[in-house]
C-alpha cells in the first residue's frame, strides 16, 4: 500500500512527453442527487459511478480499445486519460499508467486496494496497481462504463 502511495506521487509528478487534453470548467465540482445521476445515466454506468461496482474482465466496451483519443468520465466529462497512457494489461479491463493530469483525479484507499475516482464528480472509476509498465510503474485498472471514449479526429473538429 505504501509502495503504491509512493509511486502515485511521483507517478503524476512525471512530465509527459503525450499531449495534454483540456477540459472545460475543469475546476466546477458536479454535485447530483441520486436521481438525477440515475436519469442520466444507465443502470450499469449507475451501478459501477455511484455504487463503486465492478464490471466483468474481458467483456467491456474499451478493453481492446485502439483508437487514438481520450477517455473522460462517463457522469461529468473530466478527460481522465489518453490512448497514449493505455496498454493491454491483460486483465480484461482498460488499463493506463498515468493520467492525464493528476488534478483530475483522487485517489482512496480501499482496505487493501487504492480506490480511483473523478476528482470533479466523485465518480468510481476503477483502482489502481503497482505492477504496471514504466515510466511508472502504475496500472489504472478502469471500468469501461465509467468512461467515454472520444475520438482524437472529432476532438480536432470541436
């Protein structure tokens, strides 16, 4: 647990050599009743957002995700993390070894595992491990439902 405490602080502090992603009113916190995260979202993107649930390896939507582009949280739209962070960890769940920015998300610790949560909305995202790849080290193991994929070419448009 220490181990991995550790290596986030530096983990984040690592400048990247990818492209930084901006977001919009980055800094607005979205606070939500129940009811309105349960109108807007679906009852899985619910279950695992709001209820810290899990989905099932391998049968997810971004997995085996290559397309170029950055992936944002599913509730609030805070850009999380970049292809260019994502690897195949074999896992059955998308995983990334850093963030995009270390604002953008916070981190819990959750008995034996550190819990991964959007920094803005308070959503589950996943955990994160210490058996990733270098530069750091880090695995963000994410659930897909979380997140929403957007294509780098419509980014570009936008």
């Amino acid at each position: 647990m220490v181990t991995i405490v550790l290596r986030l602080f530096t983990a984040c502090s690592h400048t990247s050599q990818f492209p930084k992603f901006q977001n919009f009113n980055q800094t607005d916190t979205v606070i939500k009743s129940d009811e309105e995260w349960k109108r807007q979202l679906t009852p899985e993107q619910y279950a695992i957002t709001r209820e810290q649930g899990t989905e099932p390896p391998f049968n997810n939507k971004y997995d085996k995700n290559n397309e170029k582009g950055v992936y944002k949280c599913v509730c609030c739209g805070n850009s999380l993390f970049s292809s260019y962070q994502k690897f195949d960890s074999g896992t059955g769940w998308p995983s990334f070894w850093q963030p995009i920015d270390k604002t953008h998300i916070k981190y819990l610790e959750d008995g034996d595992r550190v819990e991964v949560r959007c920094n803005r909305c308070d959503a589950h995202l996943g955990h994160v491990f210490d058996d990733g790849p270098k530069p750091t080290g880090l695995r963000y193991c994410m659930n897909s439902a979380s997140l929403d994929f957007v294509k780098r070419k419509k980014m570009a448009k936008k």
